[in-house]
C-alpha cells in the first residue's frame, strides 16, 4: 500500500475491530472510449438463475452461491431460539451475537464471491462493460423472488464494477433493461417469451440460443450503439425499431422485468455513476458503429 493517507477511521462490526485508511494515490487514466475497439466491450446479462451471463467467453456464465439459503436454516434456528429467551438477558444477548455474527458471514462470503467476479469480468479482454439499469425495487414486490433477489444483492454487484473500473481505468455502460429479454439481438424482432422460457428461439432469423446468452448480446450491441431512447434521438440507434417498439407492445405482454436499482444503492450508484451514465458513447457519434446487422424490423 503506497500514497498519502487523507483519513484514518476506526469501525466497530460485531465486536471487531476495522482501521480504515483513505489513501490519496496517483489515478489511472482512464483511456479514450472513442479508441475501445469492439471486441473489447462485453453485454452481460444479469439474472437470478444465472447471476451473470456474458455475451461470449469461455467462461461467460457465472452461477451464484445461494449464501443467505445455505445458512438459512442456521438463521432460523437461532431466531426462533432467541425469541424463547427474555429481552435483556444475558443468554439473549448472547444468542443475539451469535445470530449478528451469522449474518456478518453472509455478507463478507457475498462481499467476497462478488468482489472477485468483478475482477474476473474486467480483465485484460474487456475495456468497456455495459450492464443493464437494474431494478431490484418493483422485483422485490415479488415475494418469491424478494429473498434470492436480497441474497444476489444486484445494486452493490453494479456498485463494485462502477468503482472498479473506474480503478483500473475502463468504462461501465448503462443501457435501458425494458425489452433485452424479448428483442433478438440479430435481427431486433420481437420475440415474446414469459420468464418460464429459458430459450430463444427466433422465428425471423432462426437463431437458436439461450435466453440469457441472447439479452448478454442484445445488451452489448445495445451499448455499442449508444442507449435508447437517453440520447435523445441524436445517434443512429433511433434508427433501431427498439425505441419505436416500446410505444407498441404491451409491458405487461413483455413480461420483462421492468427493473430501477433500489434501496440504498441508490443514491450511491447515482452519485458514482454520474459520469459513466453520461458516458461518451452519446456524445461520439463516430463511435456509434454500423448495426450488426443491416435490416431493420418493419414496424408496421
Ligand atoms: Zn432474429
């Protein structure tokens, strides 16, 4: 660890001890976006039966421990064990602890898992990364889904690539997450699919290919071509049916999830991501390159 230390703050976590150095050190530069080659910049597709899903790569599917439903059971034993026990006593505190440091364990496993994903997804291939707008918040109303989408913990994964890229001087790219599970990627034909379908089977152009490989690529191509409809219509991707689609199909036909990140991640990712939403990608209308693929959907 090398720089200038700015601060020095003392943390207490479940009677543990944490000195917390802020260290001023030089930054990387973060290079050109206008220069980002193509195949350096990757889709992924983040999910709950896959945590994350990339648009290709050997490795390009990444499975998530459960790690809250692995010690779920561990949990419920000590709450209901602590509900038994009279409020301030000493076996009650002593349960509480132990049900604290529980749940510590949880969150640095998760911490961990996702902390070395990131380094895994940004290495020396990818310089740019585009990532859905997730939106846990109206996800969360699903009871069925709430606690897997709690354990995932999506808004600190977005979090962690912001920060992480911003580190080693690459770029994280926001595109609108409405309809990257229903488009085909290849030739941007709608096709309607409930959750319950994991393939993509696309009556257009024949592509067979899985759900979550096709929104990974969807969302890469997305990214490359800027993100509608942000950019206000300046760039060739209002040339694209999608932004002229969203107005003719049903969101409840789409039965995509129509996703904000929520909670606390919130204001955390606004602050961090301002730049990075803004990113130059709009504002390079030479970046904006030829569509994969040439047709366009008639939307008549
Ligand atoms: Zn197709």
């Amino acid at each position: 660890m090398s720089g200038r230390v700015n601060r020095l703050c003392i943390k207490r976590d479940c009677t543990e001890w944490y000195a917390i150095f802020l260290i001023e050190t030089e930054s990387t530069q973060p290079q050109n976006v206008e220069n980002v080659s193509e195949n350096r910049i990757r889709g992924c597709d983040l999910g709950l039966e896959k945590f994350i899903v990339l648009d290709e790569g050997s490795n390009s599917k990444y499975e998530y421990p459960r790690f809250l439903q692995r010690s779920e059971l561990k949990i419920k034993r000590l709450q209901k064990h602590l509900s038994t026990k009279r409020n301030g006593s000493r076996s009650s505190r002593e349960i509480a602890f132990r049900l604290a440091r529980l749940h510590l364990h949880v969150k640095r496993q998760r911490e961990d898992y996702q902390n070395k994903l990131v380094s895994t997804i940004l290495n020396k291939d990818t310089d740019v990364l585009v990532l859905e707008k997730l939106s846990v918040e109206s996800m969360l109303k699903n009871h069925n889904l709430a606690k897997s989408l709690n354990d995932a913990s999506f808004g600190s994964f977005a979090v962690k690539c912001i920060k992480k890229a911003k580190l080693l001087g690459k770029h994280i790219l926001f595109v609108d997450p409405w309809g990257t599970s229903q488009f085909c990627h290849n030739c941007m034909e709608w096709v309607p699919k409930d959750l319950s379908e994991r393939k993509h089977n696309c009556p257009t152009c024949k592509i067979e290919i899985s759900r979550d490989l096709n929104s990974a690529k969807l969302i890469r191509r997305l990214g490359i071509q800027g993100s509608p409809p942000s950019d206000g219509g300046s760039s060739p991707a209002e040339l694209l049916p999608l932004p002229s689609f969203r107005g003719m199909v049903n969101k409840s036909e789409a039965g995509s999830q129509h996703l904000d990140v929520g909670g606390r991640h919130k204001k955390r990712l606004r602050q961090l991501g301002e730049k990075v939403l803004a990113c130059d990608f709009v504002h390079h209308p030479e970046l904006f390159r030829t569509p994969v693929v040439a047709t366009h959907a008639n939307t008549d």
